[in-house]
C-alpha cells in the first residue's frame, strides 16, 4: 500500500482540466436561477442522483464523476446519501409509472431553494422508450427542470460543463 | 471445435407440447435435469427454455383457456418469471404458490398491457411482504430511491438486533415496457431498444440480439464483425469488473482500491471511445455485423491498453489480497450455497463463485470463443471475496482474449448482405451469451415483412436476486451494501 500511495505522490495528476459551461446551457439557467439563492449557496452544491427509470447508463457516467479524471469535488460539487441533504436533484431516465411517486416524493423531501437537472436523451425526451404504456414521459412532466444534459448517455464531460454551468450561474 | 456458427444454430426446433409433458419437463428441471433458461409468455402461449448438456431446448405450450400449468410448484426460480407472464399476458399460472402481482405495481393505468389490456386504476396496489413472526423482530424499508448512485428498488429487511433475518426484495420500479416496445419495431429500432436493456451490458445484449435475429433470417455475419463483437464484449467485461471490484472495496471503507480501479475503467472506456467512437459502444453491434470499424491507431491504443492493465492491476490485487482488514468484511460474508446457486442456474460470478463452472462462451458456445484460449475461473466458497476473486481473474482472461482477438483479427467486411429471401429457421432465433454479469437469453420472433413480432431479453439478474435473498441471511444489516454490490445485479435488465 505505502508502494502505491508513494507512486501517486510522484504521478503527475491525471485530472482534466476545467471545461467551460456552454452557452445554450448558460441561457436556459439564466432564467431558472434567483440572485437570493445565488447568494445564499456560495459556489457549493449537494447533489441528490434519482434515477426515476434509466438503462442504468447514466449511472455509469454519473459515476465516473468522482474519478480522478474528472474530480467533481473539486469544483465544490458532491453527492450526498439524502434529498433532504441536496441543493440539486440530478435525474435520469423516462420517469416510469412505478417510479413517478418515488420521484415526486423525492422532490418534496428537498429543501427550497433546490434545482432539478435533467440528464440525458431519456430524461429530456423519453429516448427510444417513448410511446410506452410504462412510461410517464420526460422528467419535466413530472416535477420542474431547470436544465437538460443532453446525450445517450451524457459523458462525463458533459455532465461537468452542464453542471458547472449550474454553479457558475449561481455565483454571479 | 471449430466452424461453430455464430449463432447458436445447435438449438433444437421449438416443440408444441401438452399439459403433461409441459408438467414433466418443469419436474425434470427441478430434479435437476437440465437448467431453466427462461419462461416466457406470447400470445396466447408460454414458452420455457431450458438447457441440457449444452444443448437448448424450447417447449411450447397453448393456453386455451388462459392458463397453463405452473411450474414454479416445482421450481422455485421460476416464480417471478410466472409472476411476470400473468403481469404483462393475463395468463395464469394454475395454483401458482406466489399469486402477487411482480412489474405490475398497479401504475399503469391498465392490466395486462400485453393482453387483453383492460383499463384500471393507476392508484397503485398495497403489496403484502410475507410475514415473519416471533420477538423481538423488526422491519427496515429500504428504497426505491437508494443513498448511491444505483437504481430503483424496493429492499425489506426484516431483522433481529442487527442480524438479517429476512430479506424480500420488491422490483418493478424501473419497468419501462420494452417488450411491448419491441413488437411491431424494425430490427435497427429493436436493436437500439436490447442496447438499452441494460446500459453496463449494452454490447452483450447487442450480440444477442444480433444472433437470434441473424438465427431467424439465417444471416451469417462477417468474420471480421464476429471477432470485432468479442473484442468489444471483453472490454466492456474488463471495464465492468474493474467498476465492481473498487466498488466492492469501497463498501468496505476501503477507498484506495475503489480509486485506482475507476482509473483502470476510465482507461478502458477511453479506449472503447477512441477505437469505436462511444465510451460505453453502444448500437456499434447491429444485426448482420458491427458499424465501428478498428483501425490501427484503435490497435495500438488498445495494445497499450492491455499492457497497462497487466502492470498496474496485479499491484491492486496483491493490496487487497494483503489486507487484512478488507478480507474481514469479504472473507464469509454473504456466503452462496453451491447448491442454491444450480437450482437456480446462476450466471456469471456469482454462479461461478460458488461452485458453478457455466459460461454461455465455453457452451453452448458461439464464435469466436472457440478458436481463443481462455479459462473459466470457478471458486466454491461462494462468500463475498470468491466473487471478488472470480472477477479478478475474468479480468486476466479478458485481458487475455483482448489481445488474441488483436493478434486474429481477420480482414473484410463489417456487415453481411441482404438476408436471405427465404428464412430458413421458421422466423425464429435465439441466443445464449455471456455478458459481464452472466448468460443473456434472447428470443426472437419475427413478422413476415421482418418486423419483430416477439422479443424475448432475459437478463441474468431473473436468477440472481432471488439468491441475493438467500446469501444475506443470518448477515449483519451492515453487510448488505457489502453482499448486494459484490452480486451487482441489474434492476433495469430485470424489469424491461
């Protein structure tokens, strides 16, 4: 063990560096966040992950946020075990029918103020599930979104630009 | 062994039976003959597949009156997939020993969306957890909504002190239809819809997809495309059991395994992404091919990949084998009889974990596994680190396989022509593959003018979770995080 944290204190790191925010997603936040909670926050945010119905695809990818490449904490972003803990609710997947309470419950067991970021084709638009009698719809028929991260699924750049975004917006 | 044909062509020509031999071949399963494969429903008609010395079998059975005889009565894992039949069909199990409703959760607005597809309330049905009785016992509810980043499922745990003395899981949370999705669907759709079956198994479920499509059209597809297929299913093997195994150790509070094994998986899926243009490769394998070729910048990328791999992961395993503070959470913990894991024909690790040396590569076996070398490791502890060390060592294999498909990889085309204007098999196909996590079953049906007219995914996780049941008894509640990540079963590929 002392071998291998000794070689990771002489690795360069292999973290990425930080990518800027896109503009389209810029503009849709600009309408979506208030200077009050802009304030209030500060440049931290939890993140509460609900999948309310995914291939388990996004997962994959939200997960690899909290590698060394992309080191999400860095940016004052983390994941947190509750809703109750979370500022942001990141969720994926066409809502199923069987998840829809799951997920508005969710939502009403997170603290104002809070935002909801919609990840992936699934959660914008139901992807290649739409038409199913199984199905609700995009997750913006079910609770309100303040921005979509497009991508099936989003990769984990992606995913930090649209969060970052988030942030960014948050801190003017 | 060689010129076995893609597809598993050696199946044997699906059989229309009556109640009694229907009957006879669910006691002749659960005696032991043979391994149930899957049951299924259609219209109008179950099917059960089953596997006997490396052959498939598919019997057939009418339901004229809505109902066929149960074989769950016999065979415990088949139950949920009976369950599933009357969910989605309307048709009955007669006497079944479990009558609750499984997907159905009392959400969709109708029953038997299948079926008969009458309307009904979307309220939601009470669901009656099977009672355990004696002091001082209490009940934990866990999920659907979880504390990680997993998926939907419901987990009641019923415990004394903080011994498990139960465990009954509800599923059903992320059901989204695909079956009803995939009737009427161009193959291309469809084969969009298998990769999305299960997003960490995406290339398995697209091969066997592929295969039973290409079985029903007698389509054979380029040998390039075959062995492209294997080298995308080993990486994403690979990077799955790198994903399992930090995770694993994470729940263990062991965080430094966990973070130089999601290195490891970057790595891979950086390569996947710059070999065939997505990190995860999905819809790169189609019915009658792939649609990503591998160039030589892909080869070397790929070259170094695996000798990365062969020096920095044996570090990794030496740490965990080296302490002991780990192997006091694995060592034990979450044991698996062999014997619940061949009633039930567990796939993957966890089967073979336990004692149970099946792999759909070895047979039935499809090409090109059988002109590579390649071992299947097999355990009989069954406890957490067995299936720890299982993975550990697919990851060698793999790594194995990756570079012999490297150094075969023939010339050619990637996609087969037009199918043959007559299919040969009757419309029908099906298939047997290994994904990461275990056997895939697939099933195809199709239309006249090629559409699909019934597919069938069945997904390793069916005869999983049931044992995850089984292997946490008489645990600490504490373990479960522990037991439940070292099985990784999937709740998307369970709930369609």
């Amino acid at each position: 063990m002392r071998k291998l944290l000794f070689q990771s204190l002489l690795q360069s790191a292999l973290t990425e560096r930080a990518p800027t925010p896109d503009g389209p997603q810029l503009a849709e936040l600009a309408e979506s966040l208030a200077g009050a909670a802009r304030r209030r926050l500060g440049r931290s945010l939890s993140i509460r992950e609900v999948d309310a119905g995914s291939c388990n695809g996004c997962e994959l990818e939200i997960h690899a946020l909290n590698n060394a490449f992309y080191d999400i904490e860095r940016f004052g972003l983390r994941f947190v075990a509750s809703p109750r803990h979370a500022d942001v609710l990141l969720v994926t997947g066409p809502v199923t029918k069987n998840m829809q309470v799951a997920l508005e419950r969710t939502y009403a067991a997170t603290p104002d103020p809070k935002w909801v970021v919609a990840a992936g084709d699934c959660a914008a638009n139901c992807g290649v599930f739409s038409g199913s009698y199984a199905c609700v719809g995009a997750v913006s028929s079910v609770i309100p979104v303040d921005l979509h991260i497009r991508g099936c699924p989003p990769n984990p750049m992606t995913l930090l630009k649209g969060l970052i975004a988030l942030v960014d917006q948050m801190v003017v | 062994m060689q010129g076995l044909p893609a597809s598993a062509a050696r199946a044997q020509p699906r059989v229309i039976v009556d109640a009694a031999s229907w009957t006879r071949a669910g006691q002749d399963i659960a005696s032991g003959q043979g391994t149930l494969l899957s049951l299924w429903g259609d219209v109008d008609t179950v099917h059960l597949a089953a596997l006997e010395e490396g052959q498939i079998g598919i019997l057939t059975f009418a339901c004229a009156l809505g109902r066929f005889p149960s074989i769950g009565r016999f065979h415990p894992p088949a139950l949920r997939l009976e369950r599933t039949i009357c969910d989605l069909y309307g048709l009955q199990a007669e006497d079944p020993p479990d009558t609750r409703r499984w997907l159905d959760h009392g959400r969709w607005g109708a029953r038997q969306p299948l079926g008969k597809n009458p309307p009904a309330p979307s309220t939601g049905d009470p669901y009656a957890f099977r009672p355990v009785e004696g002091p001082p016992m209490h009940q934990i509810p866990v999920g659907p909504v979880h504390a990680g980043i997993i998926e939907p499922g419901h987990f009641r745990f019923t415990a004394n002190g903080e011994t498990v003395v139960r465990l009954e899981e509800r599923l059903g949370y992320v059901h989204k239809g695909i079956d009803h999705l995939m009737t009427g669907a161009s193959p291309e759709q469809a084969a969009k819809l298998a990769g999305r079956v299960s997003g960490d198994s995406t290339i398995a479920y697209a091969i066997a997809f592929a295969q039973a499509v290409e079985a029903a059209l007698g389509l054979e597809p380029p040998p390039r495309a075959v062995w492209l297929r294997a080298l995308m299913a080993e990486l994403e093997r690979v990077a799955n059991h790198f994903g399992d195994i930090g995770a694993i150790c994470n729940d263990a509070s062991f965080s430094l395994i966990h973070a130089h094994c999601s290195i490891l998986r970057e790595h891979v899926l950086r390569a996947a992404d710059a070999c065939f243009g997505h990190r995860l490769m999905m819809d790169r394998v189609v019915p009658g091919g792939v649609t990503a070729d591998l160039g030589n910048d892909g080869i070397a990328h790929l070259r170094t990949l695996t000798a990365m791999i062969r020096r920095r992961f044996p570090e990794l395993v030496e740490l965990y084998d080296n302490t002991a503070s780990l192997q006091d959470r694995t060592v034990t913990t979450g044991v698996l009889a062999g014997d619940l894991a061949r009633q039930y024909g567990a796939g993957g690790f966890i089967g073979r974990a336990s004692g149970r040396a099946f792999d759909a590569r070895k047979a039935p076996g499809y090409a090109p596994y059988d002109r590579v070398r390649f071992e299947v490791p097999v355990r009989q502890e069954g406890d957490v680190d067995a299936r720890v060390w299982v993975r550990i060592d697919e990851v060698f294999q793999s790594v194995s396989l990756i570079e012999q498909v490297l150094e075969a990889l023939p010339g050619g085309s990637l996609q087969a022509g037009p199918a043959p204007s007559v299919p040969r098999n009757g419309n029908e196909g099906l298939a047997l593959v290994e994904g990461f996590r275990g056997d895939i079953f697939a099933w195809v049906r199709l239309d006249p003018d090629g559409k699909i007219a019934r597919c069938h995914l069945r997904d390793p996780s069916w005869f999983q979770w049931p044992l995850l049941e089984a292997a946490i008894e008489g645990n600490i509640v504490a373990d479960f995080p522990l037991c439940n990540k070292s099985f990784n079963c999937s709740y998307s590929g369970h709930d369609l």
